[in-house]
C-alpha cells in the first residue's frame, strides 16, 4: 500500500509526546483494560520465573507489573526509539533496568536477532502492521509456553470506524495505516506453529486471545 506505514508514520503515530502521556496514566491509573486482562490472565498460569518478550510493548508497563508478579526477565521489541528514553525512565523508577533488554528493531523482519521467552505477547500492535502473517507467525515461533494477543474485533462498526480514521490518515499524508486483520487468519497463522488456542476473551473493541505450546 502505497506511503502506509513508514518510519515516519510510525514516529508520528508512536511519539515521545504520546510515550509521556501514557507513562503519566500508569503512574496514576496503572494498565488500561485490555493490558490488565493479558497480566491477570498470565497470572492465573504462573509467571513465577518465566521469561517475557514483548513486542511493540510501548513504555513497558506490562514487563513492569509481570516482573512485580515474579517474572524473571523481559526483553522489549520496539520498532521505532521514540519511546526509549520513557521507559527507560519507568524501569529505574522500579528500580527494574538489569531486568529488562530493550531492542529497536522490526521483529518481523528480522526475528533471529531475539531469543525465545516462555511468554510473547503482542498486544494491539497486529493492526498497525500491513504482514500479519509474518508478525503473527514469528511471534509464535519465539513462545516456548504461552503467546497473548490482543486485536480489533471485526464487527461492522469498528470496520466503518477505521476506514474513515484510514481515509483522514491518507488525507493528511501521514504515511501510516490501521488494519483490520481478519481474527481467524491470526488465530490460524499461530496454531499452524505448533500451539493451541486457550482462551479468546472478547471486550468491546479489543479481543485477547491465549495460545499455549502443544509440543
């Protein structure tokens, strides 16, 4: 598609002014619904000891509160830098920067430059990349026990939403573009990596879906 989805979009979209807005809202009201649901969940199948790779994991709050919950490590993927300098400030706050790796990098492109964890979550970060399939399908490969997702629900009014959203995005040249990727082929493009669907949790606009390795 053409001018979707650029550095420069991604910048715009994912900004410093956007990475110190979202740090003040966990100071004062902890994760928003849809990352409290994927901790909560994960709480319920132990993350004692485990290991955490987030990717597009923003300021880092979720690798917070599972490192608070026992976690061992994380390591975070992020494809731009613009919000590097907030959360590297939240870890130290926590007193938590020996236990988190941050990476810049397009995981999809290149997911041989991170390790596997016993955890990979990707919440709500499928829809603004244009490669499902790649994205999904690599994040399934580095779960050796458990991957969490979060993406839009495909309901006919999210779908109008987000084609008048998209229409002002072209309009204003901003090189970037939400996708609305059909559930079934992300649920689809995992399984086929040798894991098995546990729980698919619909909100309102968001779903959160748990897969757990078979083999």
């Amino acid at each position: 598609m053409r001018d979707c989805c650029s550095p420069k979009g991604y910048r715009w979209v994912f900004s410093e002014r956007s990475a110190r807005a979202e740090a003040r809202r966990y100071r004062r009201k902890g994760l928003d619904p849809t990352s409290r649901r994927i901790v909560d969940y994960l709480k319920t199948q132990g993350v004692e000891g485990r290991t955490v790779l987030e990717v597009g994991g923003g300021i880092g709050a979720i690798q917070i509160e599972l490192l608070k919950a026992g976690a061992a490590r994380a390591v975070s993927v992020e494809l731009t830098p613009t919000y590097e300098d907030v959360a590297k400030g939240l870890l130290e706050e926590e007193g938590m920067s020996d236990r988190v790796d941050r990476k810049v990098m397009d995981f999809a492109q290149t997911p041989g430059a991170v390790e596997g964890a016993d955890i990979v979550i990707l919440n709500r970060v499928i829809c603004c990349y244009p490669d499902m399939p790649r994205l999904a399908g690599a994040a399934a490969d580095h779960a050796r026990r458990l991957l969490l997702l979060s993406y839009p629900r495909r309901t006919w009014w999210l779908a109008v939403g987000l084609t008048f959203a998209n229409w002002l995005l072209r309009l204003t040249r901003r090189e970037f573009h939400i996708f609305l990727h059909p559930p079934q082929r992300i649920i689809a493009t995992s399984e086929r990596r040798g894991l098995q669907t546990v729980l698919s949790q619909r909100g309102i606009v968001w779903t959160v879906a748990a897969l757990r390795r078979t083999a």
